[in-house]
C-alpha cells in the first residue's frame, strides 16, 4: 500500500454535533413513531404536523431516517427521502448525513455517494458514513482514499474516522498503513480513545502479530469490556484458546464482568479435542451468568462443542439450548453434527429445517454434503447436488470440493473426477478431495497420477495430501515411489514433522513389499514413540509373510504399551496361533480376560 499520510499540522478536535430536543411538535407522533416507523400513515401525518410547526420537522426527519438506517428499511428510507425533498430540507446537513448513513448501511452505495455528492455543506459525520459505506461494501481502498481527502482539506476528524479507516487497512492487510494511522492518533490524542484503541488493536492482531497487539493493549492506561474483548478475539482468530482463557480471567480479576461478546470469542478459539475442557468451562461461567438464553452464545456453544470433538450427549444438551431456530443456529446444528461424523442426526435436521422454510446458504449445503459422505448416502448426495443447481451455488468453491469429496466417499470416482474437472479453480482441498477418494479405493496409480498433475500446478502439498498419496502408494505397491514422498515431506521446512499415520504408511509399504526387517529398523528409528497403528502395519504384514519372530516380538510390545486395547490381545493370539504355539495363545486370550478387556461386538449394515 503507497498511501502516505501527510504530515502538515492536522486540526484534530472532536465535534459534537447539538441536538435540539422537540417541545412543541406533538409528543404522541414523537413517540409513536420512533418505535414503530413501518405505520403506514406516517408521511401522511409527517406532512401534516410538518406544516403545523417547520422548526421541529428536521428533528423528527433525521431520527426516523436514523431509525430506518439501523433497522435497514431501505423501501420506507426511500419514501422520507423524497419527503425531504418535497418539504424542502434537501440542503440541510443533518438530514443529509442521516441519508448518507441510511444508504450505505442498506448497501445501495450509488444512491450514498449520490446524496453526499450533491450535499451543499458536509459535516464530519458525512464523510465517516461515506467511508463506512465503502468499507461495508468491500471497497477499503475507497474509503482510505477518502479519509486521505479529508486530512487535506483540513477536516475536523472523530475518533469514528479513525477507527473506520483502520478498519479499511485490515481488510487492505496494510500493516504500514495503519501504523502511519497510529502515528497520527498519537499526534492527535485519539489513542486511547476506546473505539480507536479497539480498532488500532484489531488492526495490529490482523495485520502485524497478536504480540504487537498485545503490546500496545499494555499501554493502555484505561480499558473498558470492549477493549478486553478485542484482545480477546485476536488470540482467538490467532488460535491461542489458551492465552484467551488467561486474558478472559485477568479481566475478572480487574472487576469488569465479561459480555456475551467475550464469551462468543473465546468459545470461538476452542477448535480442537484438547480444548474440550475449556469449553466445558467457559460454559459453566455462561451458566453462572445466565447467558445461555442469548441466542449468539448458544449456537457458539454449539458450534464449539462440535469442533472440540465433544460426545453426542453432551452436543444433544447443548443443542436444546438454543431458543431461536434460524438459519445460523441449523447451519450451526448441522455442521456440528457432520464434524461428530453423525450423519444421520445431520440429515433429519437438514429435512426439518428445509420443511420449515429455512434458507439454505452455502455453508448448510457443504456440511451436509459432508454428512451424506460420511454415512455413504449417495441418493441423498445426488439430491443435494440437485439442490446445488437449483440455488446457484455450482461455482462456489466450497459446495464444489465438498461434491468432490461427497462422490469420492461414496465410491463413485468418475462422478467426482467429473465434479473437479468443471471447476475453474481448484484449491489444496480440491486436490485432496480427489487423490483421498483415489487412494480410499485402491486406485493407488491415479493417486500418484493426480499429485504429480498438483505439484505442477504450484499448489504446495499438506500433511493431509501426503497422508493420501502415501496410502495410494502402499496400496498398490509403488515402494520406491512411497518413499521418494516421505522424504521429499519430511524435508519440506514449511510443513510440520510428519505424523504417526505418516509413519503407519511407510511401514504398511515395507511390509506390503515382504521387506519386515526393514520395517521394524523403521519403526525403531522413529522419532516418535510407535502407536498401535504403527506396531498393528507390521503385525498385520508379518501375518501375511508368516514371520512369526517379529510379529511375536512387535505384538508383546504392543500389549506392554496399551494393555487396555482388546484388538492387541486378539492380533498377538492370531499370530502366535498361525505360528502353532496355541498354548501361548490361550494364554494371551486368558491374560485378556482375567484383565478385563472386552472385544467390542461388531455391526453390519446388511
């Protein structure tokens, strides 16, 4: 970003516009409208009682219009606009700024920069709901431009024009922009303004480091909830559950009591199963505080005991907290009940909240395709991907990976091959989509096809994509292939070291390949602690060799480091069964006996 604040001396005051409060325009107009501005017979008496007393109309004209802009009643906004003009109030600046408001809020950002365009005299107020205007329509660069003209025409600034314009540098991702801004509120005394201090906070969490942030939150000689909060929610967009929990528990400490904001973004940090008890803790403080009845907290309660990988019992008891069923809290019932794999639960909510006339958005409809995944309900895949083209939503990325990813589950590969070959852009999750469909159904080959086909495309490789390619090479037997992958990993500095199941595969490839030996230096060279899925590949191919020795001496291992998993006990009595020792295995069944461990039933859907 070049924009370049200037340096000349800037008149920085704040203005307070004086408002004049109505005495002779009748008090039961006054009040019934403000409350319900939808009466259809409000212009009809505006004009009337407007006639009778001229001095009070502007008043009442800039406070409905101010209503209608805070309710986004653009149609009834319209109808006083052209009251306005009739009355002949079109030059005043009160008016007009209240109009300026009104359309940008309503999104209608022509008919705004029409109005603030013809307004003889502009007021401070003006120009921040222009710049607002541009900000909520997406266009930061704009409204940066007009913040510019405003310092050059030696505006009287607001600590609203600040905030709003740090609001355009975050979504610029223009740190040294709003580094230039905070110079400026350092000359003008708006720092610790709460409003500019919350917007130079969320400016430096976005567009510099959460630590910066931080560091200029510890500045701050005052701090009110909102300021807490904001914080609060940079450690949560920088998924640092912890560090919220710590600063939401400072807070207390300094006698302010959290809002429902706060609670909403610190539960919004919580995104894996080890913050499953921060969440149940934060929920009993919500409890304590009786916010649970607020709607936004519940379905964020939803939403986070579903990401935290929570048990359906307790996700149920969340669930029949939510008290107003609109699309967000479906959406967010549904995604939680696709995240927990209850595919089941997903689709009745689905079909109930489509009986009751709910409109789907993009993100229902990539959950729920998740969920047919899942549970491999191809017929309710197709009748979603029909919902898909009937709503529009085919060139939505999401919708479209998720598709990728729904005909994979399910077997049906062509289709998905089909899916991803009509999207213009593919990102990583498109990719791996469709080489995790490939390697799930032993097209190994296609696998490996399809990877090299993503790497050329510039698109780096994640864990994930690995993991998939690793699988389709263990498959199909590429040893030398596999291996080439797991090095050319492991050497990327930009990914994380590889995981167990990484590991898991490299084994399954070795033994695959008769190469047991090998496979147990492997295993013993690790830098992690082998897991079950590690110790159950070599077993498993040992099994299939008929090496006895090192399946003996890897399944002893594995009952020593998990004696509570039953699949242990069974895999060491198999394989010392094959290897004619049955008395050793009566002894390994008996030892799982007296210990307690029952093998779980299995289940078919047939």
């Amino acid at each position: 970003m070049s924009l370049r604040i200037p340096t000349f001396h800037l008149r920085c005051t704040l203005q307070n516009t004086s408002k004049t409060t109505s005495q002779t325009f009748p008090r039961a107009f006054l009040t019934t409208h403000l409350q319900n501005p939808l009466d259809p017979n409000l212009l009809a008496q505006l004009h009337q009682h407007g006639s009778e007393d001229s001095e009070q109309t502007p008043y009442i004209l800039n406070k409905l219009i101010s209503v209608c802009a805070k309710s986004r009643f653009l149609h009834l906004g319209i109808q006083l606009h052209s009251a306005v003009i009739r009355m002949g109030f079109r030059s005043n600046v009160y008016i007009n700024s209240a109009l300026v408001d009104l359309y940008g809020k309503c999104g209608v950002i022509s008919s705004c920069q029409r109005v603030f365009d013809e307004m003889p005299d502009r007021n401070v107020v003006a120009w921040n709901s222009l710049m607002s205007a541009y900000i909520h329509t997406q266009y930061p660069e704009i409204a940066v431009g007009l913040f510019l003209e405003m310092l050059k025409g030696e505006m009287v600034l607001s600590p609203i024009s600040v905030s709003t314009v740090l609001v355009g540098c975050v979504q610029l991702e223009a740190g040294e922009l709003g580094a230039q801004v905070h110079g400026f509120c350092l000359k003008a005394g708006f720092c610790f303004h709460v409003v500019v201090g919350t917007g130079l906070i969320d400016m430096y969490s976005k567009c510099w480091s959460i630590d910066a942030s931080r560091r200029f939150f510890d500045e701050m000689p005052e701090k009110n909830v909102v300021t807490w909060t904001s914080l609060v929610t940079g450690y949560a967009q920088n998924q640092q559950p912890f560090e919220a929990m710590i600063l939401v528990r400072e807070m207390s400490r300094s006698g302010l009591k959290s809002s429902d904001v706060t609670y909403t973004s610190l539960l919004s940090s919580f995104h894996s199963q080890y913050d499953l008890d921060h969440c149940k803790q934060v929920h009993c403080c919500i409890s304590k505080e009786g916010l649970e009845s607020n709607s936004y907290v519940a379905v964020t309660l939803v939403t986070a005991y579903a990401k935290c990988s929570s048990s359906l019992e307790d996700f149920y008891r969340v669930c029949s907290g939510v008290t107003i069923w609109d699309q967000v809290a479906w959406s967010a019932v549904i995604t939680g009940f696709s995240n927990l794999e209850d595919g089941h639960d997903a689709l009745m909510c689905f079909s109930k909240m489509r009986q009751e006339g709910i409109t789907v958005d993009f993100f229902t409809i990539t959950s729920i395709l998740r969920a047919t995944g899942t549970i491999s309900a191809l017929e309710v895949g197709k009748q979603v991907h029909c919902l898909v083209l009937k709503t529009g939503y085919t060139s939505n990325v999401y919708v479209q990976n998720a598709l990728v990813s729904m005909y994979a589950r399910c077997g049906k590969i062509s289709i998905a091959r089909e899916v991803f070959l009509s999207m213009r852009k593919h990102d990583l999750i498109s990719w791996n989509a469709l080489i995790s469909g490939f390697s799930h159904h032993g097209y190994g080959r296609e696998a490996v096809e399809m990877f090299e086909q993503m790497r050329r495309t510039g698109i780096k490789p994640d864990l994930t994509t690995f993991l998939a390619v690793l699988s389709g090479c263990s498959h199909v037997g590429l040893l030398d292939k596999g291996l080439q992958y797991f090095e050319l990993m492991k050497s990327d500095d930009a990914l994380q070291p590889p995981k167990l199941e990484h590991y898991a595969c490299i084994v399954d490839l070795y033994g695959r390949a008769g190469y047991l030996h090998e496979a147990e230096a492997f295993i013993n060279n690790m830098p992690l602690d082998p897991g079950p899925q590690v110790l159950k590949a070599l077993i498993s191919a040992c099994q299939v060799h008929g090496n006895t020795e090192i399946a003996v001496r890897s399944a002893r291992k594995l009952v020593e480091l998990y004696p509570s998993d039953p699949a242990t006990y069974i895999l060491l009595a198999n394989v010392l069964a094959n290897g004619g020792y049955w008395d050793d295995a009566a002894g390994v069944r008996k030892l799982m006996f007296d210990r307690g461990v029952r093998k779980k039933p299995g289940s078919s859907w047939i």
